[in-house]
C-alpha cells in the first residue's frame, strides 16, 4: 500500500505516544496501589489506542484517496 499523503510515520508517533501515556498510567497507578487489574486495564487501553490511532488515520487517508482525484 502506497502512503500519498505522508500519513504513516505521524500515524504511528501519535499511536506511540497515546500508547505510551497509558502504559505509564498503568506503571505508575501499579506502583502506588499495587492493583492488578488497574494494571491490565491500563494496559489494555494502550494497546487500543494504538489500534484506534492507526485506525482513525487509515480512514483519513481512504478519505483523502477520494477527495484528491490525481
């Protein structure tokens, strides 16, 4: 697949950045309660953020291919 409008490598710093947060919410929330599934909650929002960065900007790239006709 071909990137026309530059979008991979934002996509996956935003993705890095958003994951990254709530994995150090999850780090830091774990190391003052000691709570595990505060821990694996957190985590699991990492891993979805990630999965919903990159998905929003497959659509706003598929949106682009239409808009732009060349």
């Amino acid at each position: 697949m071909s990137d026309k409008h530059n979008l991979q490598r934002i996509s996956t710093v935003l993705a890095i950045i958003a994951s990254a947060f709530f994995a150090a919410v999850a780090i830091a929330g774990f190391q003052r309660t000691g709570d595990m599934m505060q821990l694996l909650l957190f985590l699991a929002l990492a891993l979805a953020s990630y999965v919903i960065v990159k998905g929003l900007f497959l659509g706003i790239g598929r949106l682009l291919d239409k808009i732009d006709p060349s």
